[in-house]
C-alpha cells in the first residue's frame, strides 16, 4: 500500500477506517455488481443521472441519430432515458465487458421497436474490429455516447479508441468529470481523493457494501500499484484536447452537475469524417 494515501487518510477519520477495514479483506471492485448498482441509485448519484440524462436527451434531440453506439453503457439506464429523445433511432449497440451488467441494459433497451445488439467485449475490442470505421462494411454510427466509461480506459488504450471512433462516427457525446490535474500519486493527489472521498463516504454512511465493494477499491487503485487501477481521470480541458487529437472536430462542453467527486461535463464533437 502506498504510504502517501495512508498519511492523507491519517487526518479522515472516516476514510482512515475504511481503508483499514478494505486493506485487511480482498475484496474488488465490480467483484459484487450489487455494490456498484447500489452506489449508483443513491447518495449525490441521483441527482447526478438525473442531470446526465437530461442532457444526453438535448443532444439526442438535436442530432437524432438512426444508429447509435454506447461504449461503457453499464446497465443502460442512461442509454435508456437517452433515446427517450432519439425518435428515429433504429438500432443501438451496447459495449460492456460486465455480463451482469450487459444484461441488465439489454433487459431496458429490448423494447420500442428497437433492434439491439449486445457486445461483451472492452471499447478497444470493439473499435479494433476491422468492420468499424470508413470501409468497414457499414459498421458506423450517426451517434456514439459514453457516459462515466471512458475514464477507465488507461491512457494509450483509450487515444487508440477515440482515433478509431473519430473515423467511425458523426456525432459524440461524453459525460466525465473534470478531475484536477494533480501528479499521479503524489501527496497532493492523496489529498484531494481523501477529502473527496470522505464526502462520498458520508453519502452512504452504514452502507458497507457500497463503501468497501465499491468505493475503497476504486481510491486504493489510484495509489496502490498491486492493486487492479479503474481509473485515470483528468481535467475537462485534457478531454478537450484528447478529442482533438483523435480527429473530433468542433468539440465542446458543458457543466451539468457538482458532484462529490468532481463536477461532471458533457462533451460534444463531429467525428473526423462526419457524412
């Protein structure tokens, strides 16, 4: 275990104990789904879907999309108050690695008349399959959407996915948070995550299972190199510039929600070849 995240937990209480409790088992994250599905439905997460899935809709309704890709849908629920504002859309596509949860999505979004096709597999599996792109046999979407997904990618693994889907796409839509830029693993970022966490912590006070199935093992992964990472977030401006960089053009964003953890922002962009 990392000493830095240690001595930032020295002066949270809450989060020093429930480091301690999480160090001394060997649980991890998505280890139980019901950790995670419970996590989403409550504390500031809420308000938080809530506010995502308003602005998802906005730019479903301004788009309206035939075909659309979500990288990371989880359980669907957000792909699911998305298309609420998609009256043309035909067909989705779901990327998920978690069978558990892959299944739940399909479950929401089996209905309306909808053709959708479930994939088991991570983004850079599926945007390394030769039928995706330009000349790819028709595998492209009017939209892609990712909301709290793209984060877990590491960092070249998810350059590689947004350059293949800047060629395979017309419109994105992102939801991330704009997480300050803060030397990985340093003291400074020990403390920012601790004081955060604390505040998360309080949201889901008694709720063991949230707090050690799901949220210990996300903030250990940040600091502790023996342990599974599911995380590399960054500021909005960093986005931005990832965006750009893959072949997205005209990007932009927006503040939708203030978050425990950080504020979160919806980001809009054309793909590199929009038709």
């Amino acid at each position: 275990m990392d000493d830095v995240l240690r001595e930032a937990a020295a002066a949270r209480p809450t989060v020093r104990d429930a480091l301690d409790r999480y160090l001394a088992s060997d649980g991890d994250v998505y280890a139980e789904p019901a950790a995670f599905e419970r996590f989403i439905d409550g504390g500031g997460n809420v308000g938080l879907y809530r506010d995502a899935a308003a602005a998802l809709r906005e730019v479903h309704d301004r788009w309206r999309p035939r075909r659309l890709v979500d990288v990371g849908c989880g359980d669907g629920r957000l792909t699911a108050a998305a298309v609420a504002g998609s009256p043309d859309l035909g067909h989705v596509d779901l990327v998920e690695p978690s069978a558990a949860l892959l299944q739940a999505a399909v479950a929401r979004l089996g209905t309306g008349g909808r053709t959708v096709t479930a994939h088991q597999v991570t983004a850079q599996e599926l945007l390394a399959d030769p039928m995706v792109g330009p000349g790819g046999g028709g595998r492209r979407w009017d939209v892609a959407q990712s909301t709290f997904a793209l984060h877990a990618l590491a960092p070249d693994d998810r350059r590689s996915a947004l350059a293949a889907l800047a060629t395979a796409v017309d419109h994105l839509a992102v939801v991330e948070f704009d997480v300050p830029l803060l030397a990985d693993r340093s003291p400074e970022h020990a403390a920012y995550a601790v004081d955060r966490y604390a505040a998360g912590i309080a949201e889901y006070a008694g709720d063991e299972l949230v707090v050690q199935g799901f949220l210990m093992p996300v903030l250990v992964g940040q600091f502790d190199p023996a342990q599974p990472r599911h995380t590399w977030e960054q500021p909005i401006s960093a986005w931005v510039d990832d965006l750009r960089a893959a072949g997205f053009r005209d990007v932009g964003h927006q503040r939708i929600h203030d978050y425990w953890w950080a504020p979160a922002h919806l980001l809009r962009a054309d793909g590199a070849t929009r038709r």
